[in-house]
C-alpha cells in the first residue's frame, strides 16, 4: 500500500501568514489526492481534490500543488478560523490511505 | 441538503460484536459508493472499508478484515457495518461517507458514532 507522509505534525503561526503543508507518497499516484480540514470534535471537510481543485465554497486562500511525490496545501493569510487539523488522502486499486495529519494552532 | 446519521456505537466488551447504522437522505443513495473511516482518540484517520453502489463489491483494511462486514440496504437508503470479534484498538468514532461520482474523495461526512471497546 502507498504510504503517505505529511510534515510537519504540527505548526504555530500568526494571522495574516502564509503557511504549508506537505505530504509525500512513496510512489507516484499521478494528481489523485484530496486535504481534509478537521476542526475539534466535527467531521472533516474536503478542501481540495485532485491535488489542485478546489472545492465549491472553499475560501480562495487554500491551494494545493504537486511536484513529484511532493503535495502542498498552502494556506495564505491565515485566518482564526483555519486553526485545524489537516489531512492528505489518496486512493488505489485495492486501499485508502490518510496522511498523519497537520495541527496548525493560530 | 446531504444527510448521512450514523447509529449504533457505544460500550462493548472485547471479544464482543456491534452493527453500526448510517441512515442518508437528501441524495439518491443508489447512486454512490460508500465507505467507513474511523478515528480512534486523539488519533488520525483511518479508512475501514467500502461499498460499491449496489453492495455487490466491498473491500476492508486489512486491520479489520474477516472482522467487519459491510452492507447496504439502498431500499431503506441504510448503509451497514457489522463488527464482530472487537478488539481494544477498535475504539474510535466511527464516520459514515459518502464518495463523490467517478472520485475517490469524499465529499459528505456524517457526524461519526463512539464505539468504545473496554471490559
């Protein structure tokens, strides 16, 4: 099954700030793979697909991006209300696999 | 509006078995794959299994394999997880999902279910 690594665990950042995420796949999976935001004690909300699109309703400030094996979500100008948890998620033949995720306190 | 209410968690002991329930509305349920993620506490996510949309192909991570069972009853719009020989580690709130069409993301959560695994 492909592994998906994200960095960091966790980040401290202030409003206004631009910040990222990364998530690695141990092999390519071309651009299928999504980021989740999670708040305490909801369910998780999908941001972004295709590595690239963004989901309806999602404020232009998430974006994601691929190099490689390397996936970014970058959030810039960090809001309160993007304090969360955040998760990568791509999918193969036979599994489904989710990143360790990302803390970002505000 | 899409609604996925997932039912049945609580308190079991190990070695015990429990049937989760998912009722949905506000879409054709017949029309989407399904699946379970779980999360245990203070942990991440982890994909359980899933269903296609006529039940007839399901697929299951290998930690709860020849465990859990997944089903659907698309007459009643009720998706299902029978999970059988529970283990501690099995504690988690348990996600009901909804696939969008021709993806592999997730586009609609329900509000998870607690099970908790504990003599």
């Amino acid at each position: 099954a492909i592994q998906l690594t994200q960095s960091p665990s966790s980040l401290s950042a202030s409003v206004g700030d631009r910040v990222s995420v990364t998530c690695r796949t141990s092999q390519g999976i071309n651009s299928a793979l999504a980021w989740y935001q999670q708040k305490p004690g909801k369910a998780p909300k999908l941001l972004i697909y295709d590595a690239s699109s963004l989901e309806s309703g999602v404020p232009a400030r998430f974006s994601g991006s691929v190099s490689g094996t390397d996936f970014t979500l970058t959030i810039t100008s960090l809001q309160p209300e993007d304090s969360a948890t955040y998760y990568c998620q791509e999918f193969d033949s036979f599994s489904l696999t989710f990143g360790g995720g990302t803390r970002v306190d505000i | 509006d899409v609604q996925l209410v997932e039912s049945g968690g609580t308190l079991v002991q190990p070695g015990g078995s429990l049937r989760l329930s998912c009722a949905a509305s506000g879409f054709t349920f017949t029309n989407y794959w399904m699946h379970w993620v779980r999360q245990g506490p203070g942990k991440g996510l982890e994909w359980v299994s899933r269903t296609n949309s006529d039940g007839s192909s399901t697929t299951y991570a290998d930690s709860v394999k020849g465990r859990f069972t997944i089903s659907r009853d698309n007459a009643k719009n009720t998706l299902h997880l029978q999970m059988n020989s529970l283990r501690v580690e099995d504690t988690a709130v348990y996600y009901c999902v909804r696939v969008r069409r021709g993806t592999s993301y997730f586009d609609s959560w329900g509000q998870g279910t607690l099970v908790t695994v504990s003599s």
